[in-house]
C-alpha cells in the first residue's frame, strides 16, 4: 500500500488526533474531520503510539496546518509561519542553486577541449 497518498495520509491525522487533548481536539473545525474521515483510505492501517511517530511528510504538512491555524496561539502562529519562511527561502536557494545554469553545463564541459 502506497501511504504517501492524500487518502493515507487522512488515516494517520484521524488516528493521531484521537492522541490529543480534547479541547485541542474542539477547536478544530468539525467539517476538517468530516472531510479526512470521507476520505481517508478504508484498506491503509496505520497505529500511532509512543513507539511509532512516523508518518507521511503529506501528514506531517496537514498537521502543521491544523495547528497553526486552529490550535496554536499567536506567539506560536509566529514562530511557524518564520519557520516554514526560513525553509522556503532555503528551499528556493538550494533549487537556484541546483539549476544554475553554469552548473548545468559544467558537467557536459567536462573533459570537452
């Protein structure tokens, strides 16, 4: 089974939501869970306990959403938001960086007189 879809992903934010507190839990929107619950992947098992916190980097993005935009309070919303700032400037520096058209050619240059 190919957990690194959409659907999957919806199992494991089911299953690790039912590990937070409740009033947590509350303020998220219940259409949220309504939606994950619609669509989640009825044949993809996943068990989250204390000895397996792994799960999908789709997981992991939607979890980050959800508790920056209906748990986290705003000194924490702050401290996201730069975060996944710094990562995209990092991001856009590694793919410019990647890309550079110099690199790209110095490779089939190589050994060329």
């Amino acid at each position: 089974m190919n957990n690194n879809t959409y659907p999957c992903s919806y199992v494991e934010i089911l299953e690790i939501l039912r590990h937070i507190p409740k009033e947590e839990y509350r303020k998220i929107p219940q259409e949220k869970i309504m939606f994950y619950q619609a669509n989640k992947d009825n044949e993809y098992i996943y068990i989250y306990n204390e000895n397996n916190k792994v799960i999908s980097r789709k997981a992991k993005t939607i979890l980050i959403n959800l508790y920056k935009n209906y748990i986290a309070n705003i000194e924490e919303k702050s401290k996201i938001e730069e975060i996944l700032k710094l990562n995209d400037v990092k991001l856009e520096f590694e793919k410019t960086k990647k890309y550079d058209v110099k690199e790209l050619f110095k490779e089939k240059t190589k050994g060329k007189v």
